[in-house]
C-alpha cells in the first residue's frame, strides 16, 4: 500500500511538473467531444478523449501484467 502511494505521488508531481507540455496535447479537443455553450452557460464532455485515454491505459496496465 505504501509503495502505491509513493507512487501516486510520484505521478502526480511529475504531471504537475509537466503540465504546461500536457496541455498542448490533443486530448481534449478531439472530434466527439462534446461542447455546448449558450449564452452564460458553457458543458463539456470529453467523451471520446476518455474511451481514447482508457484504451491506451488498458493496453500498457496489460504488457505490464
């Protein structure tokens, strides 16, 4: 559990570190994301970033397996 944690952290400071790199990538923005705006009011849902992120997560957990 210990080891989960520092590792966690781990990622999460190098994420924190990198971020300004990050968020030029394309996630995010991808076709079938879905973004409304009216007026005051703006919802974003990235969907297919999700499935997109899930499959390549999915893919390196299971080589790690």
């Amino acid at each position: 559990m210990q080891n989960l944690l520092i590792g966690t952290g781990i990622v999460l400071v190098v994420t924190g570190l990198l971020y300004p790199y990050l968020k030029q990538l394309p996630f995010g923005r991808l076709p079938g994301d879905i973004a409304f705006k009216s007026g005051d009011t703006s919802f974003f849902f990235p969907i297919v970033t999700c499935i997109a992120i899930s499959i390549v997560l999915s893919i390196v957990l299971n080589l790690f397996r």
